[in-house]
C-alpha cells in the first residue's frame, strides 16, 4: 500500500514540476512601490495602500519594507517575503554577491521541514510539518522570479513585524492545496489590506497578479 501510494505521490509531484521547470523560462519582474501614511483627526494611522510615489523620493520618510517574493526552485518555486531596512540608497539591501545581508533582512515563507522530497510529495496529499523562516534560495538575488516591494514607515513596521512573527509561530504545517506557500504570503498581504490571487497560482505568477490587483 505504501510504495502505491508514494508513487502516485511522485508522479503528481513530477507533474507539478515539470508545470513549474515550465513557467520559469519567463522574464523576472521586480516592482517598489510606495505606501503612504494617512492622518485622521490629528492621530496618524499606517496605510499600507501603494501609490505610485519613486522608491528614491519617499526612502527616508520610510526607512523600512517588505517584499513579495517569488523564487525558482527545482520544482514550481516558491512564494515568500523578506522584510527589513532598506540601505542609505532606499533600495533592499544586498552584499556584493547579491545576497541579502542578514543584519538587515529577515525571510519568511512556508515550507516543509525537510530538505528531503518525500515531504514535498507527501505534502501534495497530506499536511506534513513546515518550517517558516529562509529556505535555501531565498536570500540570492539570482534566483528571483518577480518581486514586489513597498516602503514602509517606522509605525507600519512595528506593527507588520510582530504579526508575520505571530503568523509563523502558528502555522505548524505545509500542504500543497489546502495551505501552501502563497496562501502563507497572502495571509500577510490581506493583513496589509491588499487583495490577493489564488493561492493555487503559480509563485510568479501569484506575485505579479498580487502587484496588478493592489497598483
């Protein structure tokens, strides 16, 4: 019954991947954006709705950000957000190797606890246990498929980080359908306001329709 099941499990892993080696060939796509802060009867509220303010005009006044990401992987990708402060340019910052530098950055994403693929396919049909910090790939710069960024002041990040906090603490588990790696990130970005797209989309595709439908 076992071997059964692991090979039909296998062969809709392999079906996915091929759709995903598949939609990979596309041009990458990165966007910032900015998000203003509102005042209501002489009390500040964060709004993280975008306008179409230049990154290198509002950087200073929002020091700080997030970042929807999608990565290429051996298999469809992945969907996943870095947060933290922006370099004296206004821009996410990278080291020389373009890789995210960890004392400014901070990764969080859904995905199985285990560098092995049997949980990758085990979890296409079950629940199987998840992690939600960097997953290998997630902090080079190479391995982007699309990106969306949004400035954030002082005020927005304290309150958005405590929450993606909260949000990884209890999420215990990965499925490929019921809570996948998207549906994680959309979770966040609902929490910011935003619309979101199925999570069964693709993770480009996931992040640039996340950026079409909130710009």
């Amino acid at each position: 019954m076992l071997p059964s099941f692991l090979r039909l499990a296998a062969a809709g892993f392999l079906t996915l991947a091929v759709a995903g080696c598949t939609s990979t060939a596309s041009t990458n796509t990165h966007v910032m954006a900015g998000a203003p802060v509102t005042e209501t009867g002489g009390a500040m509220q964060t709004a993280f709705a975008p306008t179409g303010e230049a990154a290198d005009q509002s950087h200073l006044a929002k020091p700080y950000f997030i970042s929807f990401r999608a990565r290429n992987a051996e298999s469809y990708g992945h969907t996943f957000v870095v947060f933290g402060r922006l370099d004296q340019n206004g821009r996410v910052p990278y080291d020389a190797k373009g890789v995210l530098i960890p004392s400014m950055t901070e990764v969080a994403g859904l995905h199985p606890a285990s560098t092995s693929v049997i949980p990758y396919m085990l979890g296409h049909v079950i629940p199987v246990p998840s992690e939600t910090g960097a997953s290998d790939g997630d902090t080079e710069k190479a391995y982007l498929l699309a990106e969306w960024t949004i400035p954030l002041t002082a005020a927005q990040y304290n309150e958005l980080v405590p929450y993606i906090h909260k949000l990884q603490a209890r999420s215990p588990v990965w499925n490929a359908v019921t809570y996948n790696c998207s549906a994680f990130v959309g979770t966040i970005a609902r929490h910011m306001g935003f619309e979101t797209p199925s999570p069964l989309h693709l993770p480009k595709d996931y992040i640039n329709d996340l950026r079409k439908m909130n710009t």
